[in-house]
C-alpha cells in the first residue's frame, strides 16, 4: 500500500465530501428527480455559496463557481478594466500565465515578497493596477504577509487579488481581514472533488467574464454547473474546521519529518524555514539526487511526493519558486515536495524518513565509490 | 397523485448508472491528480483520463489527440470560437471575419458577439423556416475573407440536424474553419468528423447521460485547427486548457460515450417509434397542434410543439407533473418567446406555444402515452371548462 504524501497536488476525498456527492448521484441518476432537477441543482449550488461565504467570511453574491482554481485565478485577475498587473514572481502558473506583461516583484531568500520593491513598482498612483499574491505557496509552503501588502496596496489605490487555493483549509481565511479584493479557491484542497473552483469578489467588484452563455452565475460564468462536485465541495466545507484545527497535528509530523531528515543529514536544504509555512508542507533537497530520480525511486518504495507543482510535474525544468529565492540550481533541482494531511500518520512519516535515508546512504555509498 | 413524468432530454438526461458506477473507484481510492504521473496515484488517474479520453473518441470517428476536455460545452464553444478566431487575427494573416447562424445556442452566439469588442467583424445567418441553416447565405457570405464559421450540428430546441458536410465543404473551399456545437447530437446520431471537413467540435457529457461539469472540445490534427486558450495556467491539454482535469468526472464521460456508441442505433429507433406513437395519441384525442420545425432530418428525441390558442406557459401549468420546456434550459427562466423560433420565422403566436417535449433513454411507453393524454387533456378548452 502506498503512502500518500502529496496533498499539495490532491487531497483524497473526505468523507463529508463523498457523502455529499453520493446523495446528489441519486438525483442525477433518476429521471424522476431530474424533473425537478432544477430546484434540487439551485438548492445545491445555493447552499454550497453560503457555506462557502460563511468559511471565508464574504457574502452570499461574492461568489462565482468554476471548474478548478486555475479557471478562478484568471477570473481575480480580470478585476475591473485595470490594465497594470503586478505579481509577484513565486505565484502559481495559473497566475503567472494569465498575466501577460506583468511587472514581478521579487522574493527574498526566506521565500516572502519584497514589499520595498513593490512600493517601488507600484509608485504614487496605482488606481490602474492589479496586485496578485498568493497567500502561501503551493511547493514550499511560505506564507506571504498579505495583510500588510493589503495596505501598501489600497493606499495607492490598487487593488488585490490574492490566490488562496494552496492555504485553503490549512490557514483560516478571512477575506476581510486578509484585506483582498478578490480570492480564488478551489475544492479538491480541502478534500472536495476535482473539477470545483471559487472566485470571490469583495465589495461589489466583479470581472470582465471569461465563458459567457447562458447566464449562469449572475453572467459571470456561463455553462451548466458541475451539480456533484459543488455538493461534494459543501461536503468538505463541513469539515473544514476539523481539518483547521488538525493543522497542530500535522505540523508536530512535519517537524518530526524535517527533525528526523537534519539528523541523518544535517546540512540538508529544506526551503523557506526562515519563513512563517504552511505546516503539512516540506520542499527538502538531496543534494546531488535530481528530484525526478528520487520521486520515482520513493514511489518504488511505496511513497507518493512530487519534484513541485503537479501541473508541470510533466516536465523537467528547475522550479521558479526556488530560483526565485534565490537557491542555487543544483539545490532546486534536487529538491521534493512532501506535503502532508490530516489522514498522515507518524508511522508513515517515520517509514519516509527510512526511505529517505536508505535513498541518501546509497547516494552517499555511490559518492564513495565513485572517488575509488 | 402520480409521478412526475421526465420529458425534457435536450436540457439534461439523468445520469446512465454504468456511467455513474465507473465514477466512484475515482472519488474513492484513485483520487490522484491526473497530472502528478511521478507515482502511483496519479498515474492510475491519468491512464483513466486517457482512456476515456479514447471512448470519447471512438464515438466521434477522432483520434483521441484530437480531444481536448473542458468544463462543458459552453466552456468548448467558448475556447474554440474565441481561440479560434484570435489564432487567425494574431498569429496569421489577420482576417478578422466570424459568421454564425441565428439559431445557434446563447453561449456561441455571445462568444461570437464578444469578438467585436476586439475589432472582429460577426455576421449572423438566417435560417430556413423548417429550421436548417441557409447554406445560399452561408455561401454568400463566404465570399468575403472569414476565419471561423460555428453551425451546431442539431439544434438544441427543435432538434433539426444541419447539413454539416456540405457546410464543411463550404468554409474550407473558402479557407475558413467549421466549428460545430455538437451538444445535442453527439451520443444521439452517429457523428464522424474525421469523414467530414469539421476543424472543431463541442461535446457535453451530460447531454448523453453522462456528468455535469465536463465536456470536450474536438481539434482537427490534420489540417491542424489552431486556436489559443482563453485562459492559461499549468499547460494541460497541450496548452489549450490549463486546469487539473477532473479524472472522475471524465472517466464517467467515457463510459457515457462508450455506452452511446454501441447503443445509439438501437435506442434511435425506440425513440423515434416513441415520438410516433406520442403524436399519434395526440392526434387520437383531437388535440390540435403544428410541430415548429422539419419532422424528417431531426434529431429522434426531440419534438417541439404549439397547441392551438394555447400559451407554452400554459399547459405547463395545467400539467404540472409533465417535465417540458418552452426553449432551452438556461434561458427558461426568462419568459420570453424563442429565438430559435423566430429565427425560423414562426408566427407570434407559434413561438408564444412552442414547447420543447424531449425523449430518452429512460422514457418508457407508459410514459409516453400518460404524457400524451395529460397534454391533450391539458391543451382542450372543453375539459378546462369541466
């Protein structure tokens, strides 16, 4: 059996979830219940808006649907007809790509934005420009201080938008207190479905549409509504308290992981510790051992990490993230992502850190015999 | 009181349990991303993605390259009008130049209306009074340099199925790309795009028994149809639609389409028989009534119907327990008379009745024939009076 330590890219489905998306699949199912299907879909995706604004501490019509959190990223970056887009260089490349000609504001080496510089690009006047920061990042983990970018922001008359998909039921999100002006979210995060995503939209702001027809979500978004995977979504709203406050837990086993890794190797790289993080989340480089060759060596030994982002997991190229802190290509291309969840146990930690060690002692033989 | 008989397919068809059983090992134990093919978890997802990825293909004559998945059809007409005709304005020779058909559904008719704001010249073709697209206009028309043309290849409220070869034939003599909304038909009428000259083609799952939440857009490899997303992000499906892909929801829409395939032909005859048998009793109890739109050459599930002096609105609320729909499902909250009608030049008070009844793969004759006293009942001024 295998053990799953990727949560940043997918989280199982939970239970509410699954429960959730079991009794939507017998009105999907019966052609009696379709008949009223409209209700019974409007009753779904209304219930899940207020769950969902109750969670994040926006209203009811902040929120628009769609089909992942990439689809909502470029959604918060079409706020208003601002034409300057300022984003800063860690971001995701669900922001990264939707924002041609963006400005970067750089990262210092514990992995935070420089908020000097951003100052700097956004001058006296920025009623023009679009800021995007995410709120932590999806490979190391590192919390950016959006609250205070927030203000640097709004006194020169720009506005935020803030990806939240990776600290989404890992931090609690308060888009009022965060101070954004619009957030993306999506599901399978907090351990909803695949295919769910939200866009939120504060004080009455809304975006240039992207997929116009049919008039869904008030001409935000148009198509018809993915009905399970919303209710699954709501399904794991409910549970998202009990996955917040399980937050102590998994980070006791990061600890423990990291802990346990610095023993073996004590000058072992582990990327933005100097830096408020996520706590399920661990960027640790193996020197000398490219990040291909030692996921594919763990999955061999029953453990499912990741060499980053698992959109580009596809090809083989030294991450942004890292570069942009500053570590050198050597240490970013070596370097994995474990990432843990509420269902990790210490004993599957303990087991990785075995792997880990039985990975890095034959590296270690191999230098050895290497220099003979 | 009796149960509610479903009759509306052409807004959505209820979920085939084959397909919604081959969903669950994907919301279970196989929930990886797709995307994440470095270890076990996401490689067992990802070789489900492709697999369906290749049912969805057999179904439409393609090569399972040639598909792209979305979030639905409304996302795939959106790609490929937007995608398609700004490939052509930026990175080609900059014709600028779209025609669609009058009748076409409200999400390319937008999408294609939307290109002006970018300078982009939209021409809207008439359509004939049984409800095909004029091809003389089209013909017409296509004597002015035109990157993209979008014809659906069945209504979606009146179920008539366009001449797509010969339009195929048209646009690409005239250089121009065929972009077909196939929502209705595909899973419904046996579709090859591979033996016609259509260069993109919109497919829902969820009008062919499968899940809400995914669709597919067809892109031509030969001659290669190109286009641009219209939003990007990790790179997925070749760039053209970045997002992790929802491996349950596709999976559910392979099996759909592979179920479709080998069942179509069978269950075409059974609805259209129904669709007989329906008129039939009508007739039988004296309802009066004009189908909107050809009877041959439409899509076997589908009927639209105006009963004399009587409003749509109307006879849904004298048959409450009859699911139908006076025109396409988003739009139908608003009440207002159809524009698929009155592009097809029916009378006021034609379009005022126009109620679209849609048959399935769970209608049973039972149904058929309840529902079609309930209406005929509902639609007669002397059993109101009673």
């Amino acid at each position: 059996m295998t053990v799953y330590l990727d949560y940043n890219a997918a989280a199982p489905l939970s239970s509410g979830a699954r429960a959730a998306m079991t009794a939507a699949m017998e009105h999907q199912a019966n052609p009696s219940s379709v008949h009223k299907y409209g209700r019974y879909a409007h009753q779904v995706i209304e219930g899940t808006r207020a769950s969902l604004a109750n969670a994040v501490g926006a209203r009811y019509e902040d929120i628009t649907f769609t089909s992942s959190g990439t689809e909502a990223c470029a959604l918060i970056l079409r706020l208003s007809n601002r034409r300057r887009l300022i984003v800063s260089a860690i971001e995701h490349s669900a922001v990264l790509g939707n924002a041609p000609g963006a400005s970067f504001i750089p990262v210092k080496n514990n992995g935070q934005i420089d908020c000097d510089f951003l100052k700097h690009l956004l001058g006296k006047d920025a009623s023009d420009a679009v800021v995007a920061l995410m709120l932590a990042n999806n490979e190391t983990g590192v919390i950016q201080p959006v609250e205070e970018v927030a203000d640097i922001v709004h006194s020169v008359g720009g506005l935020l938008a803030v990806d939240c998909a990776q600290a989404f039921g890992k931090l609690e999100i308060d888009i009022g207190s965060l101070g954004a002006d619009a957030i993306a979210l999506s599901a399978s995060k907090i351990g909803g479905p695949l295919g769910v995503g939200a866009a939120v939209f504060r004080n009455g702001l809304s975006p240039k549409p992207m997929i116009l027809g049919g008039g869904q979500e008030r001409g935000i978004r148009g198509g018809t509504e993915n009905v399970l995977g919303i209710a699954g979504f709501n399904g794991a709203l409910t549970e998202i308290s009990a996955r917040l406050s399980s937050s102590e837990f998994v980070c006791d086993l990061r600890n423990r992981l990291e802990d346990s890794i610095r023993r073996i190797h004590p000058e072992c790289f582990i990327a933005g510790t100097e830096a408020p993080r996520l706590s399920n989340t661990s960027a640790i480089s193996m020197t000398g051992t490219r990040a291909e060759t030692q996921v594919i060596a763990f999955d061999l030994a029953g453990f499912a990490v990741s060499a980053g982002a698992a959109c580009s997991s596809g090809k083989v190229t030294s991450s942004h993230v890292l570069m942009a802190m500053g570590v050198s290509e050597e240490q970013a291309s070596s370097t994995i992502r474990v990432s843990l969840g509420p269902e990790t146990t210490q004993e599957e930690v303990d087991s990785f850190v075995r792997a880990w060690s039985d990975l890095y002692g034959k590296k270690v033989r191999n230098d050895v015999s290497g220099l003979d | 009181m009796t149960s509610a008989i479903y009759l509306d397919y052409q807004a959505t068809t209820p979920m085939d349990s084959r397909a919604l059983e081959a969903m669950l090992p994907f919301l279970r134990q196989d929930f990886g991303n797709p995307h994440s093919t470095q270890h076990q978890f996401g490689q067992k997802a990802q070789l489900a993605v492709e697999a369906a990825r290749g049912k969805i293909a057999r179904l439409i004559g393609a090569d399972s390259r040639e598909i792209v998945f979305t979030s639905g059809a409304t996302e795939s007409n959106n790609l490929a009008i937007m995608g398609a005709a700004r490939f052509r304005a930026r990175m080609g020779d900059g014709v600028k130049r779209v025609l669609v058909f009058a009748f076409e559904h409200k999400c390319v008719l937008e999408s294609a209306l939307s290109l002006k704001e970018e300078g982009f010249e939209v021409e809207i073709l008439p359509v004939t009074s049984e409800g095909f697209a004029n091809l003389d206009a089209l013909r017409q028309a296509l004597k002015k340099p035109t990157s993209l043309v979008s014809l659906m290849a069945a209504n979606n409220e009146i179920g008539t199925i366009q001449p797509i070869e010969e339009a195929g034939e048209l646009t690409r003599a005239a250089g121009a790309l065929l972009h077909v909304d196939a929502a209705q038909a595909i899973g419904k009428i046996p579709m090859n795009f591979n033996n016609m000259c259509v260069d993109l083609a919109s497919i829902s799952a969820h009008k062919m028994y499968g899940p809400k939440g995914v669709g597919a857009l067809y892109v031509r490899r030969r001659p290669r149809a190109r286009l641009l997303p219209i939003f990007q992000g990790g790179g997925q499906e070749r760039g053209l639609r970045s997002g992790t892909i929802p491996a349950a929801l596709c999976v559910g829409f392979g099996s759909a389409a592979e179920i479709a395939l080998g069942e179509m032909e069978t269950e075409a005859e059974q609805l259209l028989l129904f669709r007989t048998q329906f008129c039939n009793i009508l007739e039988n109890l004296g309802a009066k009534f004009k189908v909107n739109g050809s009877l041959t050459n439409r899509l076997p599930g589908n009927l639209n119907l105006s009963f004399e002096g009587i409003s749509a609105l109307q006879v849904m609320k004298n048959a409450p327990n009859i699911a139908i729909s006076t025109g396409s499902a988003c739009s139908s909250a608003a009440v207002e008379p159809s524009y698929v009608l009155q592009a097809i030049s029916a009378s006021a008070a034609d379009a005022e009745g126009a109620l679209r009844i849609g048959f399935g793969r769970m209608t049973t004759y039972a149904e058929i024939e309840s529902a079609a006293q309930t209406l005929a009942s509902a639609t007669s001024f002397q059993s109101s009076d009673d």
